[in-house]
C-alpha cells in the first residue's frame, strides 16, 4: 500500500513538473515577449501583472511538485532528502509567517 501510495506522489510530481511546469514557462514567456515587444513605458499594467502572476503559480507548482516528492529522495537517497528537509521547512515556514504578518502581500495565497 505505501509503495503505491510513494509511486502515486512520484507520478503526480513528475507529471507537474514535466507537463504543467512546461506550458506554463512557456506561457510566460510568450507574454514576456509581448510585453517586450510594446516596450515598457507602452506593456499594459494587466499584462505586467499577468506575468508576475504567472511567476507566482509557476514557483506554486513547483513547490507542489517537491513537496509530493523531494527530487533529493530519487538522486541523492533519503539521507541527504532528510537532511534538506528542515531548509525546505523554513523556508515554508518563513513565508507563512510573512504573509500572515502582512509582509508579502503579493505572494500570499488566498484561502
């Protein structure tokens, strides 16, 4: 049962990673390239924060995605994917903690 469970999160991850990651780099980019082609001073506010938005949820997959499975698990073991896990920890904690707080406004999820 756990293996199942293990090769589920792992499926899950790379499917993140390798499908939905991809078509949204690429969709940053492409408005990245419009927004460049109109120039600064003439990029629509919308547009900018389309692509900050985008941003977001992109580093939100890709979070998801090491969450489900520490790519540290598969290349280096689980030694090394515990001995990263309190860094990644922090670093969520932190976040949590600032937007709680009302630091980072912009990056904070919506419940």
């Amino acid at each position: 049962m756990v293996k199942s469970q293990e090769d589920e999160r792992a499926h899950l991850s790379r499917e993140l990673h390798d499908s939905t990651s991809q078509t949204l780099v690429s969709i940053k980019l492409l408005l990245e390239s419009a927004a460049s082609q109109l120039g600064r001073e003439h990029t629509p506010a919308a547009l900018q924060r389309a692509v900050q938005r985008l941003g977001d949820a992109l580093h939100e997959v890709r979070r998801i995605s090491h969450r489900l499975r520490p790519a540290e698990l598969d290349t280096l073991g689980l030694p090394a994917a515990l001995d990263d896990w309190p860094r990644s920890s922090t670093s969520t904690a932190a976040s949590a903690s600032a937007c709680s707080s009302g630091a980072m406004p912009a990056r904070c999820p919506t419940k």
